[in-house]
C-alpha cells in the first residue's frame, strides 16, 4: 500500500520541482537589464557594459566569433546608490561594420545584447625608416621577444580592481599631434620593403624633457627600458584597462606604486623605434587598441548613466 501511494507523490513533488525551477528561471532572465554605453560605439571604441546582476565575463561576438573578451567586476552600492556588474571592452580597429551580441556569462549565458557599430575611416601615412631604424624592427632579438612576451603577459591579465572611473586627462601638454590613433601606415624600410601597420597610439610632438602626467588613477605595473618602445611605462587602471607610454626620455614612476591622475610619471624623448622627440600615448583594453581620445570626453564608467538605465 506504502509503496503504491509513494510513486505518485514523488511525481508530485518532481512536477513541482520543475514548474518552480523553470519559474525562477523566467524571472531571473526577465529581471537582468543591461546598458550598452556608448550604444554605437565606432572600430577602436572602447564600451561600457553594465547589467543589475551577477556576471564573470562579457565576450563581444562578431559573426558567431568572439573577438574580445573581459572580467566583470563589481561596482558594489554607495551612497544611497544601488550596484552593478560591469566589463570594459573594445571594438577592434580593423573590424568590418556589422551587427554583433554582446554575451554576459555567469557561468551560463544570462543574457545576450544586440549592438551595432558606427562606420569610421581612418588616415593613411607612409614613413621612411633610416637603416638604423630597419635593423632596431626587423633584426631577430631574444631579449626583444622576451619583451613582447612581457608586454602580452600584462595585456592579458585581468585584474579585479578598478582605480579610475571618471574621464581620463591628456598625459601632455602638447597639442601638437604628429600621428592619429588607428592610422594606416606603410613603413619604407632601407632595404626596400614596404611593410603594413596600424598607429596603435595618439603622438605627441614635444621637446625632450617635457613632463608626462598619468592620464589616470592606477597602478604603475612597467617603468624601465624597451628595445623597440624605448623608455616606457604601463598603467593598470581597471580591469584589462592599461594606458601606455612610450619612447620617454627618463622614467620616473615607480613599478608597483599607486599614481594619481595628472601625477609626473615620467619625461618625454625620442628613445627606441622613434624618428624625433615625441610622446606616443596608448590605451590598451583587453587587449585591443583602443581610441585615447574616446577617454578624455566621458566617464571610464558612467556610474549615474548606468544606474539610472538599469534601474528606473
Ligand atoms: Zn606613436
């Protein structure tokens, strides 16, 4: 008799079960509501994502590709202020206009978002590089590959702490650009060829000696000398967020130190792969390339903006 009554019960319970779970899913997917800042970013925009939920990663995928990646972070609540999850990512200079999802993970995907982009041309220049120049890119070098690797190393590591939040600050005084961010050059070399590259950087032209000021708050993680970068130092200013300084004339931030916007981090030169006194500024997040002058316009993470979205 026990046995008979049992079965059904269990199935009871079971139906129950599952008529709940399915529920809690529902209302959980219904209940993540993101924001996308800014909503068309342009080829070599950095974007904001922020959902009212708990996330690991957000991967942007192309064309059923992922082409970038980041860690979520926490932005826990403050003054009165509720909290977010939020990720900063980039377009990839190089990417073909299209549409694209931007993927939130949380262990499964708990919610994907459709993001377009906004067409952008960039400049083309040819330099000419003296035969010292050809030899300092082109000669094999172990201590230059130990470098790359160095420098990859960093690019990659995503930190959990974010140490800036508002709009970064020019690093120099100068208003004299020499080379845009993303243009397209070809490199004469001496013996002939003509090699393709894409300006990662904004440069600056300015006198040897002239003061460089971190563009941001963060954590000096590379201070001394590069074979092709010449004197250099790299900034952590959230995670995956680097900006990046190179060919300096002397360095003096110290690595592993803490530094505050517009604090002297070092003095501008023309040392490694450089052609004259100049400072060439590069904001890297996960990895990619990213636009310096979309930094100095609006927040690194609008907190109000995003609050205001995902919750009202
Ligand atoms: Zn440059």
């Amino acid at each position: 008799m026990n046995l008979i009554t049992k079965v059904p019960r269990f199935k009871k319970i079971l139906t129950i079960f599952f008529i709940l779970t399915f529920a809690l899913t529902a209302v959980v997917s219904a209940q993540v509501r993101y924001v996308v800042i800014p909503e068309s970013p342009r080829p070599g925009d950095p974007f904001t994502v922020a959902v009212n939920a708990a996330a690991t990663e957000a991967q942007l995928i192309v064309n059923g590709r992922q082409v970038a990646k980041a860690a979520c972070f926490y932005m826990p609540a403050e003054g009165g202020q509720p909290s977010f999850t939020a990720a900063i990512l980039a377009i990839p200079d190089d990417i073909a206009y299209n549409t694209a999802i931007i993927r939130i993970i949380n262990r499964n995907v708990i919610c994907e978002i459709p993001i377009t982009f906004t067409a952008r041309e960039f400049r083309t220049e040819t330099i000419r590089l003296t035969p010292e120049l050809t030899n300092l890119v082109s000669v094999p070098d172990p201590q230059k590959t130990a470098e790359s690797q160095r420098l990859w190393e960093i690019l990659t590591t995503m930190g959990t702490q974010v140490y800036h939040t508002g709009a970064f600050l020019l690093p120099i005084t100068s208003t004299r650009r020499t080379s845009q961010f993303g243009t397209r050059r070809v490199n004469l070399y001496s013996d002939g060829r003509r090699i393709p590259s894409t300006h990662a950087g904004v440069d600056f032209g300015a006198p040897t000696g002239t003061e460089v000021t971190a563009c941001g708050r963060g954590m000096v993680i590379l201070s001394r000398m590069r074979i092709v970068t010449g004197n250099t130092v790299i900034i952590e200013h959230a995670p995956g967020v680097y900006s990046i300084y190179y060919h300096l004339d002397s360095v003096i931030a110290q690595e592993g130190s803490i530094v505050e916007a517009g604090s002297l981090i070092a003095l501008s030169g023309s040392t490694g792969f450089s052609t004259g006194p100049h400072l060439h500024w590069e904001i890297r997040v996960s990895t990619i390339n990213t636009d310096p002058d979309a930094f100095t316009g609006s927040p690194l993470i609008d907190k109000e903006l995003i609050i205001s979205r995902i919750y009202n």
